[in-house]
C-alpha cells in the first residue's frame, strides 16, 4: 500500500457504561481480553497487518491508561520514521463549552486538520472495541473495484438477532441501497461492523457541512451514511465471514473469552500470519502443583493453579488455591482465588482477590456475576 493511501481512525472513545465496574476508571478499548491482550490491540494490530502505517486513535473517556498505553506505538510495529500511532482527544470549544465528540462524525470532523497532514486518497474509521481479525487492504481493493464513495463491513447474523443491529440492505450486486438502524421487521441479515472505508475528499465536504448541521446528531449511522444513500452515491457492502465479537457487555466480554475454549473457534491468536500484538510482559512461567486439576482452560503465563479449573480462562499472573474450584469463569490479571473458594459462571475483575471458602455466582443464574471488588473469606 501506497504511503498514506489510506489513513485509519480508530473511535476509542465509548463510555463502556455496559461493563459497569470494569470501565470506572479504564476506557473501553482498554479493557483486557484472552489472557494478556486488550481490546484495542486488534484493531491496532488488523492495521499494522493490513499495511496501514499512520492511525489516529480519538479517546475521551477515562482515558489516561489508554492514551499512555496507545503512546508505545512499537508495540503494533507502528513506530518507523513514516508512521505512527497518534492519540486524539476532542478539543475544546470555549465558545460552546464542548470537550467531547457529539458523535462518530464529529470525531472525524474535529480532527480534520490531522487527516489533511497526510493528504489521504481513503479513510478507514474504525470501532475500538470489536475482537475479530480482518484485513482491511483487502476492503481497500474491493472499494476501489466497485469505485465506491464508501464501502461498510457487514456481516451476516441470525435473522433473529438482526433487530438489533444497524442493517444494510443491498440489490443483490453488493450495492446498498437501505440503511436500517435496529429494524423491528429487517428485511436481511447484513449487519453493519462499523468499519467504513470513505473516499476522503467527499467525505471532507460531507463533514464540513454537517459541523454547520444544527440539526444534525454528527453521527455516521444515522446522518451521513443516510445522507448518501439520498444523494444516491455509491455505497457497497463488504461482507466479512471471520470471527466478531462486539464485547459492549459483561455477558459478552465473558462469551468472547469463552470462545477461545472451542477447537473450532475462528480467532486463532497463535496464528503466526496475523499476529495480534500487545504489550511484553516479563512475569514467569505458569506454576501447576501436583494435585491441580485442569479439564479445558486456557492458561496465560505467570498463572499459578494448585486448585480445580474447569471450562475457564485464566489471564496473566492469576492465582487459583489450594481446594479453590473455577468453573466457567475467566480471571483478569492477577485475580487470586484463595484456598477452598468456589468461583462459578464469573468474570473476576483485575487484581481482585476472593477470600478464603468463599462462594461466587452458581450453575443456574442466567448472568455472569462480576467480582470487581474483593471479597473477605473466612478463616477457618
């Protein structure tokens, strides 16, 4: 790919007010995933695999961890004379008292003299908080095929589930030809990902025109997307089969870890053609005493199991005791389970230790229970 070709914006800026504790004091995007990783290095790391070398990371929210750990831009292989990771937070706007992004455009659109540096042909803008693999030079190529003014990642979902999900309707060629945002009856199954690749001098004049919009919501999904189907542009819908995972919720973070479980799970990160980058972490091997019993985990290093670990996750520098039964659950770093605890269908936040003969969450409750904050045992 071409310098600059085309320049990626990755929107980290969600609230995250659906992962409840996880998220007080950490933005979304930088919540942790399948033992060591967090959910910002795969964008990152579909960018530095697709051949992207400039991306714009837009944070907002209890962005401070975030911000300082995008900054390490070596991580993804980002980090030569010609590129770069760059963190963009919203300015502020004295005269209307604004420090946020009042949407997805808006994002965009307060960070136009950023894109203009690098005088891209294309603009990728991307989700910060999605786990899935993709290549997005092949996305690049199929937009230019179609001669698209825009192409939108879709990705086929169960019919039922379709109402809940921005829905593209297409004629049968690719074309898009209807938008839906959470259709009560949708008419297919193509649900939208988030991922848009625009043709960057239209999309400058769309944007600079919906900043001066005072009834617009400055949002892509429902002003400027629907504004060019109006304008009968050229939208194309690129379907995507591989692996997705939106992880906006605990029950859904707790899914997403759960499929790395499955010999048949699509996201192979031991994939040595797509790596997913992330911090290096020095911490030693994990430690498996002699009456441990393991059946179906996935185990990171520095993990240390002398209990009972069925059907669960286990990230970086976990604990499980002496007698300490994990069933169904995933661990976040340095979680510890003391002796004769039971941990059941949960997801235990970072360094949060479960007291001795403590029991959380059960077999039969319909949610994951969340632990963020330790709990006292008993002692005897």
């Amino acid at each position: 790919m071409a310098h600059n070709e085309m320049l990626a914006m990755i929107l980290a800026g969600g609230r995250g007010s659906r992962l409840k504790d996880l998220t007080n004091k950490v933005a979304k995007p930088a919540v942790y995933y399948g033992g060591k990783y967090r959910i910002i290095d795969f964008p990152l790391s579909n960018c530095a695999n697709s051949g992207i070398d400039t991306v714009g990371v837009l944070t907002q929210y209890e962005s401070v961890l975030l911000n300082s750990y995008v900054a390490q831009d070596g991580r993804w292989g980002l980090d030569s004379r010609d590129s770069g990771v760059y963190v963009l937070t919203p300015r502020e706007k004295a005269d209307e008292g604004l420090d946020v992004y009042r949407g997805t455009a808006d994002a965009i659109s307060q960070n136009i003299d950023f894109i203009d540096n690098y005088n891209p042909e294309y603009i990728l803008v991307l989700s910060g908080d999605h786990i899935y693999k993709m290549n997005y030079a092949k996305m690049l190529a199929y937009h230019k095929e179609m001669k698209a003014d825009a192409t939108i990642a879709v990705r086929p979902v169960p019919m039922k589930e379709a109402s809940r999900f921005g829905i593209m309707n297409t004629d049968g060629n690719g074309r898009i030809v209807e938008f839906e945002e959470k259709p009560q009856k949708p008419k297919s199954n193509l649900a939208s990902m988030g991922i848009y690749i625009f043709s960057w001098k239209l999309m400058r004049k769309m944007l600079v025109e919906d900043m001066n919009n005072p009834d617009s919501d400055h949002d892509f999904g429902k002003d400027i997307i629907p504004r060019m189907l109006g304008e009968k542009r050229n939208l194309f819908a690129y379907e995507f089969k591989g692996y997705w995972k939106d992880v906006g919720t605990i029950d859904s973070l707790w899914e997403a870890n759960m499929d790395l479980l499955d010999p048949k799970n699509e996201l192979n990160l031991n994939d040595s053609s797509w790596l997913i980058y992330t911090e290096d972490v020095s911490i030693l091997p994990q430690y498996i005493g002699k009456d441990a019993k393991i059946k179906r985990a996935y185990i990171t290093q520095g993990v240390r199991v002398e209990g009972s670990v069925t059907n669960s996750v286990l990230f970086t520098g976990a604990v499980v005791g002496k007698g300490a039964k994990v069933v169904d659950s995933v661990l976040m770093p340095g979680a510890v389970v003391e002796e004769g605890a039971t941990v059941t269908r949960a997801l235990v936040a970072e360094n949060v230790r479960i007291g001795k003969k403590v029991k959380i969450g059960s077999k039969t409750s319909e949610e994951i229970a969340l632990v963020a904050k330790s709990v006292k045992g008993g002692t005897k």
